[in-house]
C-alpha cells in the first residue's frame, strides 16, 4: 500500500495541476497557503499535494527562492508524517542546488520530528546523514550519544546496523 503512495501522489498533483491550468488555478501564494493550513492539521498527504502542484507551476519552478519555500514544506509533511525514507531522499535530490539551506540545524530539525512522529529509525538515518554532511559539528554526535540510550529496539537496531553501537 506504502509503495503507492508515491504514484498516487504524482496522479494526484497531475490531475490538481490540470485542473488549475484549465480554471486559471489556484497561484503559488494560495497553494502555499493551503499547503501550510494542511500541515498545522497534520493532513501531510494534503500538504505535499499541495507542494507538488505548486512545483509544477513555472513561476514556481523557475523561481529558487519559491522552490525552496515549497521544498522545505515538502521536507516539513515527510518529517512530520514520519516518512525518514522520503526525508533522507529529498534532502540527498536536494544537495548541490539548496546546500545553503540545508543546514545542521535543519538536518537535527527532521530528526527530531521524525522521532517525534514515531520514525526512530529515520530520524537515526537523518541524524547519520547530517554528522557525514557536518562532521565538524558536535550536535549530531551529542544527539546520537542521547539515542544510544533509547529504549527503542528499533534505533539501537539502525544505531548498531550504521557503526554507532
């Protein structure tokens, strides 16, 4: 069921995006909007609708101070939804073109919402891939010294499977 998701999301934004082309469509502003006011209801399949038929439009997508504004709510309904593949992956698609935005502290933010949306083993992997993106930076040695002492079989699984236990 999971593996769908992801088509049904692209048909889903597909056929917003179709519709809002033959109506005139909801602009940028309004879709972000709508994307927020999805996410403040924790509705994230909503939310990253939203997003997707906001990236399609091209004073969106050719714009990359408003790509990013739609990325990082994308970033924002995976975390919060506890999808850590779907965060890890995005935030990889995203290296090179954003690197200014994605920062350390952004990194341990996803982290900590996919640990608080019940994804330990994808905040684990968050976590991992921000102390190989900042290795000079303590926090993510800290925040992983702090999971070594989860109760979760799950992270002390992922913490030993990536070298930390």
């Amino acid at each position: 069921m999971s593996s769908l998701l992801p088509a049904a999301r692209s048909w889903a934004a597909s056929a917003l995006l179709a519709f809002a082309v033959a109506c005139g469509g909801p602009s940028a502003a309004t879709l972000q909007q709508e994307a927020e006011a999805a996410l403040a209801a924790k509705d994230y399949p909503t939310a990253l609708t939203k997003v997707d038929a906001a990236l399609a439009l091209p004073d969106v997508s050719g714009d990359k101070a408003q790509s990013w504004r739609f990325e990082s709510l994308r970033l924002d309904a995976f975390a919060s939804g506890g999808q850590g593949a779907e965060v890890k992956a995005a935030l990889e698609r995203l290296t090179g073109a954003y690197d200014a935005q994605l920062t350390a502290a952004l990194y341990r933010s996803l982290a900590d919402k996919l640990r608080a949306a019940g994804d330990g083993t994808g905040a684990v992997d968050v976590l991992d891939a921000g102390a190989k993106k900042f290795p000079a930076d303590p926090s993510f040695a800290a925040a992983i010294e702090d999971l070594k002492k989860s109760a979760d079989p799950a992270e002390i699984e992922r913490l030993k499977a990536l070298g930390y236990l």
